[in-house]
C-alpha cells in the first residue's frame, strides 16, 4: 500500500512532464532566412579577418502572427541550423576557406557568437556550421539584427565569391 502511495505522485508527475514537452513541440515553430556574404580578392591569407557586417530585417512580427503567437510570448529562440553555400561562382568551393565565425547583434555592445566552423573541409561548395547555444530571443524579436563574419582565408583568392548563408531559427512560445 505504501509504494502505490509513493508511486502516484510519481506517476502524476512523469504525465505532467512528458505532456509539458508536448506542449512546447505544439507552440514550436521555427524561422527561417537567407543572406548573402560576398568575400572579395585581396583577402589576407591566414589573419583572421572581419568581412562587412550585413543588417538584417527579421519581420518577426509577422512571422509571430502567422504562428498565432506575438513577440512577448515568445520564451525561448535557438539557432537550429547554419549552412553556408558557395552560389558565385558556381565552380568554387570552400577550399579557399580555413575557419568562419558568424556573430550576431542589435547594437554594437551586444554581438554573441551566433555559429563557427573550425577546420572547413576542402572538395565542398556547402557546409554546416556549429551554432552556439545562446538564447537569441531578443534578436529574433527585434526589428532588425546585424550579422557578422570573420573568415580564416586558407589560400589566396584570385576572384570574389558570394557565399549564401541559410539560417533557421527554432522558435518556442508560451501558450498565453
């Protein structure tokens, strides 16, 4: 008799937990968008190198409401995905590239790494990079947010490349 005691409230508490969790998958949507970065000739060969920050509209106000969500209800933003494609020219590949961090911000005191690649692999026009697990609420919810990346150039560029960079943001909100 006192283990089924001791085991109700135990059993009461794993069904709140798990539907808890189903719950958020319900109020999860994510977001998604694209940007181009453009590395020129020129680049310094094995410096770390800034290439000129990007502003980005988020429309997240939009987005929230074809959600049936709004901006204060949302609880929790994470970079699900980073990929980074070569689109111009279409011959190249990344093994121009050493390393790339992308950094995002609302202003200039708040940038946080948003995703890193370390040791690009050579032979490929399309890579994943490791986003970080920094909450981005207040970016995503924001009017707009600045990107920026420093690249590790490995070899010397003998052309501009146009690199396309595919984002998704995993987005969750409160019920109320």
């Amino acid at each position: 008799m006192k283990k089924v005691l001791f085991l109700a409230p135990v059993l009461a508490l794993l069904v709140f937990l798990s539907s808890c969790d189903k719950i958020d998958k319900l109020l999860t949507f994510t977001i998604e968008d694209s940007q181009s970065v453009k590395i020129a000739t020129g680049f310094p060969v094995n410096v770390v190198t800034p290439v000129s920050p990007i502003t980005v509209p988020t429309r997240s106000d939009e987005k929230f409401k074809n959600e049936n969500t709004s901006a204060n209800l949302v609880k929790d933003v994470k970079l699900d995905r980073l990929t980074l494609t070569v689109t111009d020219p279409s011959s190249e590949n990344f093994d121009f590239l050493s390393s790339i961090s992308f950094y995002i911000s609302t202003d200039g005191n708040d940038r946080i790494l948003l995703a890193s690649q370390d040791n690009v692999p050579m032979g490929v026009n399309t890579i994943q990079l490791t986003p970080t697990t920094a909450k981005l609420d207040k970016y995503i919810k924001a009017s707009s947010y600045t990107l920026s990346t420093e690249a590790r150039i490995r070899k010397a560029i003998s052309r501009d490349i146009t690199i396309r960079a595919d984002s998704r943001f995993k987005v969750t909100a409160d019920p109320l």
